[in-house]
C-alpha cells in the first residue's frame, strides 16, 4: 500500500539535509533514507538539542543571548 506523497516530498527533504551536512551546515546528522517498511514515508535523522519553536525563541527572556547571536550563526 502506498503511501500519500508529500510536496515536495520526504526523499527530496532528506537529499537537500544531506547535502546540507556533507557541506558542512549546522543540521542534524541524516542517517537513513526509509524503505517501504511503512505505508508513509520517513527518514531517519540524529536529534540536534535546542529549541525549534519560533514564539518562544523570539518571546523568551531565556533565549534573549541567542537572539543576538543567531543571526551571525544563520549567515554562516
């Protein structure tokens, strides 16, 4: 049974995090390319810690150090 695709869909997402590593970016470490193991598709990626919701990050008086640097981080 297939799965439903996705836009653009999760092998291109997982090509262009790859490709993002192998050059060097800050992202988490993609290790495996699923299978049809599942009706969905999937792919298997290293955690990277932090904080990934953007309210918070730009309400927070926690990450108000991060906001000063994180720019920087981005550009490079």
């Amino acid at each position: 049974m297939p799965g439903a695709p996705t836009i653009p869909g999760r092998e291109l997402e997982y090509h262009l995090i790859k490709a993002a590593w192998d050059a060097g970016v800050t992202v988490p470490e993609p290790l495996w390319d699923g299978d049809d193991t599942f009706p969905v598709a999937f792919f298997v990626m290293r955690r990277v810690p932090g904080e990934t919701l953007g309210a918070r990050l730009i309400r927070g008086e926690q990450y108000a150090k991060a906001r000063e640097v994180v720019p920087a981080q981005l550009a490079r």
